[in-house]
C-alpha cells in the first residue's frame, strides 16, 4: 500500500510531493446598523429620566444630612468686632443744640407726625429685642404671668455664623437650670449661656442658627449699637423690654442727665438717667431715634433711689467687654475701685498723679497681691494710668491668668516710696 494511503506511515523526506497549502476562512467587516431618530430620542430620554431619579435623591439627601453635617462639620466661628465709639466734638454737639431749639415750636400735626416716626423706630427696632427667660423643675405661676422673675430682656448683637449671640443681664444666669429665647415673632427657642462677667453684670446667650425657623429669621434682626457718647440731656429715647414689669412694653421719653457714672471694680460706666417710668425690677434697652441701642436699663442703677425710672449703663462704656463676651473670652479682673487723683488734689495732698485706690475687693487678684486702699496706681503693663478710664482700658487688653505688673505709690511715714506688684490676672464667671 503507497505510503500516502497509510496513516501510520508519513512522507520520507525529500519525496519532492508539494505540501498542501493551508485552508484560510473567509474574513468580513460587520457594520453596526444605525441608530434611528426614534432610537436615539429614546436614550436620550433614558439618560435624561435616570438623571433626574439621581438628583432628586442627591436633594433628599443632602437635605436629610444638612443637621448632621452641620453638627459636626460647621467649623470656627466668625470673630465679632465691635468698632469704638468716638467722643462727640463741639461742633456736633452745637448743631444738635440748634436743630433743639428750632424744634421748640411743634404743632399739633408736627407732634402727631414725630409720634409716628417714633413708633415705626420702636417697630424696627424691636426686631432685635428679646426675652430671655430661665427654666427650672419648678413652676412658678406668678413670675409665669408676669415674666419678671425669671425673665430678663436682651438684645441681639451679633451673628457669628454659628450662632445669634443676646446680650441680657446676667441676673437671669442665677441657679437657672436652662435658658430660653422668645424672638420678636413670638417662637421660643432653647439658648446656652456662652459667657458671662458678674464683675459688670452682663451674660451673653446663644441661639443655634439651624434651629430658627424661616418665619423667625424674616421677624428678626442683629441689633445696631450705637455712640452713646454723643447723647445728651434733653435727647428723646425709647425705652423697649419689661421695663414696666411686663413683656413687650415700649415707652417714650427724654434723657434727664448723663452726668453721672456708676463705679464697679477696675472700671466706671457712665449712666443715661431717663424721665421714662419703671418697674423695680424692670430691665429693658434703650434706643436713641435712630433705632440704635444706647443703653441698657437694669434695676440695678442707683438701687436706693427715690422712685422708679429707667436708667440704663451706657453702652459705649461695654464695648470692650461685650466684644471679650461674644467672642467667648473672660473679661480680666483684677479687682480694684479707684478714683482718679485730679491736677487740684495732687497739689494740695502732695499726691503723685494716677489712680487712687478706694477699696481692693476680698478675695481678688488685687488682695492676693497685697494691693491696698490707699494706693495709687500709676502704670500696669507699661502703660501708664492717668485716670480710672485709662487704667480699665489697661486691664481689659490683658489676659485671664496671665501675670501682670502694676507700679505705683503708697504713703509712708517720710511721704509717698514706689512700691510694685505682680498681679495674675482672674475673671468673675
């Protein structure tokens, strides 16, 4: 049988029998067919509904985590500035005596229109205004009716971004167990007590932002706090709070004088007596006619006086420590009450020039130190003490806990010797 026909059998080599070429498949270009109108319109559609399925839920859940987020992503809180305030110049004060005595003559249509524009000022201007109110396990149905026990009035003065900061009187911090805020519109909110000074009264209060209603923000505003250093005698004021010993009361009046000042440790506030009458009680805040708040009324102005009117401290002389407050710092303390020794007594008492102190508070950084009545306190940190304002501008630009110098001289048996001090600074929280 030939070779070829023999499976077991292969070709011998050089047999010179072609090798049969290889059998290749046929190969071909499949086109995809293409799309029609109808079918593109189609996915186009698709794409487009699948798109929007994705953003509704994109909304419903960035709305659902917005709280949470933030919670516990809402970062540092905005600083607060509050600017100064400058002393009125004498020619301000000679055009305000001027437009004064061209008002003299007032009609009766003239009275009715200024009685008008003071209501709309009360109006706007209690957007900024609110109770404060303490709450305990206890009810208590009188001060429930009346609000004055356990409710003080503050105002709002600043936006940290965070928060809405109040400002009231810290009367209201005293073995409270919380603390709530009744806004303009009357909703209530819960508040936290951020910081507060026992030394000047003043506590500040804060709102958290996410929690206030769109109907609240549209009744609400930040308070703004005006000069109260150009307000004088005969000016016409407006006294808004509980001032009369019930909620959201407003009051119309003239300041009676601004000639006189309450002292409390390492400072003085000048005070805005008003002919406006008052509860005991009553606390409020005093607006000038521009809407800007000039004072805060407390009952605490004057406390042995014969008759009840609003006086409020003025609130240029807080500033400085409602800014520390806002921004959540401790107002320093030292605890000093001074006088300045004026050009007059130092000739006559053979007295060095500075601060005399009149009483050192027990218990104070000022006592720790071994500061007495009687001292005159002439330099603390380098700079030099001139009088009670610039030794309480001293103090207010240390900080708590930080140890500080105070100079100054004490009398001794052959006149006044230099003596010197090294106070650490504490605060009254």
């Amino acid at each position: 049988m030939p070779y070829d026909e023999d499976p077991k059998q292969s070709p011998k080599e050089g047999s010179g029998k072609k090798e049969e070429e290889p059998f290749s498949f046929l190969q071909e270009t499949i086109k995809p067919k293409p799309l029609s109108r109808e079918k593109i319109l189609s996915q186009l559609a698709r794409i487009a509904i699948y798109g929007l399925i994705f953003g509704v839920f994109a909304c419903f859940g960035f709305f659902a985590l917005k709280p949470w987020i933030g919670k516990h992503f809402q970062g540092d809180p905005k600083t607060v500035t509050i600017p100064e305030d400058e002393e009125a110049k004498e020619n301000e004060e000679a055009e305000a005596n001027e437009e004064q005595v061209n008002a003299t003559g007032l009609s009766a249509l003239s009275y009715e229109e200024m009685m008008e524009s003071m209501y709309e000022t009360a109006s706007e201007a209690y957007k900024g205004v609110v109770s404060v109110t303490a709450s305990s396990n206890t009810e208590d149905w009188e001060s429930t009716a009346t609000g004055l026990r356990t409710s003080v009035t503050g105002v709002i003065v600043a936006d940290n971004g965070q928060e809405l900061l109040i400002l009231a009187d810290n009367s209201i911090c005293a073995e409270a167990q919380g603390w709530y805020v009744v806004f303009a519109d009357g909703n209530r909110y819960s508040a936290s007590l951020k910081k507060q000074d026992k030394n000047s009264g003043l506590a500040v209060f804060g709102v958290v932002r996410d929690n206030i209603t769109d109907t609240t923000w549209n009744a609400v505003k930040v308070a703004e706090l005006g000069n109260s250093n150009l307000s004088k005698p005969g000016d016409v004021v407006i006294a808004l709070g509980n001032t009369f010993g019930y909620a959201d009361g407003t009051g119309y009046g003239i300041i009676s004088s601004n000639s006189y000042k309450e002292i409390f440790s390492d400072g003085e506030c000048q005070v805005l007596a008003t002919d406006i009458a008052a509860s005991e009680d009553g606390t409020g805040i005093l607006f000038n006619q521009e809407g800007q708040v000039i004072g805060l009324i407390s009952p605490n102005i004057w406390e042995e006086k014969e008759g009840a009117t609003a006086n409020a401290f003025a609130i240029s002389d807080l500033k400085a420590a409602i800014e520390l407050l806002v921004n959540g710092e401790s107002v320093p303390y030292i605890g000093i009450s001074g006088t300045a020794v004026t050009d007059e007594i130092a000739q006559q008492q053979s007295m060095p020039s500075g601060m005399y102190v009149v009483q050192v508070d027990a218990d104070s950084p000022a006592m720790a130190a071994g500061i007495q009545s009687g001292d005159v306190i002439q330099e603390i940190s380098g700079t030099e003490v001139m009088n009670t304002s610039t030794y309480e501008k001293a103090v207010l630009e240390c900080k708590t806990g930080e140890n500080v110098k105070l100079k100054g001289s004490r009398l001794g048996a052959d006149g006044y010797v230099d003596i010197e001090f090294t106070v650490t600074v504490g605060s009254q929280e």
